[in-house]
C-alpha cells in the first residue's frame, strides 16, 4: 500500500493559506535542488514552461536539473496574483547569470491547479528575459 502524499496548505485556498503556498513555492525554487522542488507537483503533473511542454514529475525534475546547471546565481521571487478553491495566479521575477557571465531578468506569470492533497497538477508558465548589466540587479 503506497503512502498518500500530501503537502499542506490543502485547497479550496483563502488569502492566508494562498500567500502561504506562494511563499513555500518561492524558498523552495529558491534552493535550486530539483529533488526537493518536484516533490510539490503531482506524479503526472502538466507544466508548460515558455515553449516547453513536460508531462509528469519525473519530466519536471530533469527539467530543472538542466535549468540549474544553465542559470547561476539564481534568485527568484513571487507574488500571489489571484486565488479561487484550487487555482492561483503567481506573477514572478528571477535573476541569473550565464556561463559567459551575462546578468538576465526573467518576467513572468504563471497559473497553477492543485489536487485535493495540495499538491500542483498543473502549472502553466509565460516568461520574458531581459538582460541586464550587474549593477542593474534587484534580488
């Protein structure tokens, strides 16, 4: 028998437990360990990430181990947009640089579902880079 996985707070959200989801996505990200990151996500979570279209946790954890190792000094932050029962939307802004040491900014949205154990089915992302100089930098 297979333990349920859960992951509190548990939707139908209010503004407390939505901005408290929010926050947990940000530290999470935050740590760039895709271990710990696709634990958040259901076993056949949907994601659409800029022009990528990745299909269950496992796609998701490769995924991010090949964002990380792209994108240096990661810093990232969010803020809940709206809410109703199991949906959010999250409007973000991270930081990077590259190999060549070239600062970015990356702008974007993103729609998230969740199931009944609070875990996220669905996660929908639109992002913009902006590059920038060093000294530009906000996070």
């Amino acid at each position: 028998m297979s333990k349920i996985e859960k992951k509190p707070p548990f939707p139908p959200f209010d503004l407390e437990s939505a901005r408290q989801k929010v926050q947990m996505a940000e530290d999470a990200w935050n740590t760039k360990d895709p271990e710990k990151v696709c634990l958040a996500y259901t076993v056949d979570t949907e994601w659409r990430n800029r022009s990528e279209f990745l299909r269950g946790r496992d796609e998701v954890k490769a995924f991010l181990y090949r964002k990380w190792q792209k994108e240096f000094d990661y810093k990232l932050k969010k803020e809940l947009w709206g809410f109703r029962e199991n949906r959010m939307a999250v409007q973000f802004e991270y930081e990077f640089r590259n190999s060549s040491g070239q600062w970015f900014r990356a702008y974007g949205n993103e729609l998230w579902e969740f199931d009944e154990n609070g875990l996220m089915r669905k996660r929908f992302a639109s992002i913009n880079d902006l590059a920038i100089d060093e000294s530009e930098r906000k996070l």
